[in-house]
C-alpha cells in the first residue's frame, strides 16, 4: 500500500497471526495455537493473558505507575493480579462453572495462566469441540477483561449476569459462523 509516496505494510489478520506465532515461543516454550473460530482481537487478548502482559493494577505498581488502589474490582477481597483475575477470583471460578456447565463438561480448571489456553485437552471430546470451549474460554477472557475495564474506567458495577449474557451472545455469533456449526 503506498501511502504519501512511500510504501507501509498494510495490516492484516495474517501479520498478526504470523506475528504472535513468532513471537509465542518467547512463552517458556509453550506454544500458542491461533484459534480461526474467535476474531483477532480475542486471540491477542489471550495471548497477552498467556504471557501475563496485561496491564492489571499490580503490574502498573510493579512498574511505578500510579494506581488509586490494587484491589479486585469483582471481588474486593484481592489484589489485581492476572492469576487472580482469571483464575482464583471468585468471579473467575463461576465463568469457568459457566463454560464447563455448557459444554456439558466436568469442569475447567488452570493453576498457572498459560493452563487457561490447553483446558479444553483435558476434556474428553472430538477435536471440533475441544475447539469450540477453547474458543468460548478465550471469549470468557476477552470479555472478563472488558467487563473488568469498564468497572475500572466507566464506574459501572461488576455483574456475573452480565458477563455470562456476554459470553453466550459472542459465542453464538462468532462461534457459531466461523466453525460453520449448527449445534
Ligand atoms: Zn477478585
């Protein structure tokens, strides 16, 4: 694309996709599939969980930025990290409930933030659905993350109601076109 005379790499989905498939090995060696059920956007938000670079209130402090408070912004009971916010906030634990309930599986369980994108392998099933909760775990993090941001930024107060609406409405609609399923 050529832009006031000279030429710019335009962006694509493919350069972002081949982006973080080079930089993913940077991640303790764990590899991060790019999921094509889940648009771009989503899979860069998890990708960046999956590296702990999300700018939660405590990695600000760690970086000395001024922050108003570090606390949860769901549950008020700890500190903002993203191991907290994803996997042992109380929050969390009912998204996962949620998820596991829906696709009818025992449960979703992660100890460390790179387990949140390999759950799915534990859960018995063809390789489509193994890929259908993979895509609506990485939706789950893509709108807790947004839900936690309007709590932060826009004062809005934290709802499971909400979150949960959310998941199942861009679940439907991302999921379901892109894997080109009925059921
Ligand atoms: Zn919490």
């Amino acid at each position: 694309m050529k832009v006031e005379g000279r030429y710019v790499r335009s962006f694509t989905v493919r350069s972002m996709r081949s982006l973080i498939e080079r930089k993913m090995f940077t991640n303790n060696g764990m590899r991060f599939v790019w999921n094509n059920w889940v648009p771009l956007k989503v899979n860069f938000l998890a990708w960046r969980v999956t590296l702990d670079r999300l700018p939660t209130t405590m990695d600000l402090r760690r970086r000395i930025v001024p922050v108003q408070s570090v606390e949860c912004k769901f549950c008020h009971a700890e500190n903002e990290t993203a191991t907290h916010l994803f996997i042992s906030c109380s929050f969390a634990q009912q998204v996962w409930e949620f998820i596991a309930s829906w696709c009818k599986v025992n449960s979703l369980f992660a100890l460390e933030l790179k387990d949140l994108v390999v759950m799915q392998d534990r859960c018995r099933g063809s390789v489509r659905w193994k890929k259908a909760v993979l895509s609506l775990t990485q939706i789950a993090l893509w709108v807790m993350w947004k839900n936690r941001n309007d709590v932060t930024f826009s004062k809005k107060h934290a709802n499971m109601a909400r979150i949960k609406e959310e998941i199942r409405t861009y679940g439907f609609l991302w999921v379901k076109n892109r894997a080109k399923c009925n059921d």
